[in-house]
C-alpha cells in the first residue's frame, strides 16, 4: 500500500513509498497509509488530530486557481446584475 513518510516534528510528507505501516518503520518518521483515491504527493502535511491536509504552498495554488475562477466567471458576466437587482440577461 502507498504509504506517505512523515516527519513527525513538523508533519510534512517527506516521501511516498509502497509499503505497510503496520509491519514497516523508518527510524525517525511516521509512516501513514494514503487511501487509494487521495492525491497525496510531498506538498502535503499530516496529523494524527487532522489527518492529510495540503501544506501551504499547495494551499496557496489551490487559492490562486480558485481565485482564477472566480475572476473568470465574474469576466463572463455571472455575477452581472444592474442597480434593480436584476441579471443582464
């Protein structure tokens, strides 16, 4: 199973590797097993109290394409309504 080796002192994913955390160890970090349909790569970070959660720099891209989006559909007139509080449909 994929595992992800954390390090347990700041909770960041270090290493994906294919092992089984019940049986395995790597002195100095946690191995955590990733369920199958989770994305996780090294941007991630993990707690036992939250779980896999995108460290911040994944974080930040994730809020800048959703920043993107919603430009985007403001742009295309979504959001357009005139001072009766109708659409400009």
């Amino acid at each position: 199973m994929r595992c992800a080796v954390v390090d347990p002192n700041t909770g960041t994913v270090v290493n994906i590797i294919v092992a089984d955390p019940e049986k395995d160890n790597i002195p100095g970090f946690t191995l955590v097993a990733i369920p199958d349909e989770e994305p996780i790569d090294m941007r991630w970070v993990w707690s036992e109290a939250e779980g896999f959660k995108p460290g911040s720099e994944l974080q930040a891209e994730l809020d800048a394409k959703q920043a993107e989006l919603e430009k985007e559909a403001f742009d295309f007139g979504v959001n357009d309504v005139d001072d009766q509080g109708t659409t400009d449909d």
